[in-house]
C-alpha cells in the first residue's frame, strides 16, 4: 500500500532567519529559533533579542498558511 502524500509548504521564514516580531503591540526584532509542520499549520519559535544582558523571551506563532502578519524580515545575514 502506498505512503499517503502529505502537503508541503513553501515557507518564507528558515531556522536562523532574522525576524521582526509584534508583540503587545511593540515590534521586537529576533530570530527564528524552530519551525515545526502540525496539524496542517506550522508553528514559528522565535527567541527575541535580549535586553539589559538579560534572556529575551521564547514566542510561538502558529499560521496554517506559512505567513504571519506578526512576522516581517529583519535585516543581515542568517
């Protein structure tokens, strides 16, 4: 019997992408720390960038198309 295919998606984001994240209504730049495929959606992990020396602050983002307004590039390199 045959492997049922699953849907890939083209995603606009990498692991190690420099991203701006909307938080609470604040941008917070960041990068994307992990992408996981669920339930036919994907779920960024971004890590923001710590202030003060400090740990900045683990956001998940969950879209069932790839994309998220909340998420927009930020520049230099991965």
């Amino acid at each position: 019997m045959a492997a049922t295919p699953t849907s890939t998606k083209t995603l606009p984001w990498l692991v190690g992408d420099r991203v701006q994240i909307q938080h609470k209504g604040q941008p917070k730049p960041g990068r994307i720390s992990a992408i996981h495929h669920i339930n036919d959606g994907v779920e960024y992990v971004v890590r923001t960038d710590p202030h003060d020396g400090g740990m900045g602050e683990v956001l998940n983002i969950w879209t069932s198309s790839g994309t998220s307004s909340f998420l927009t590039a930020l520049g230099g390199a991965r």
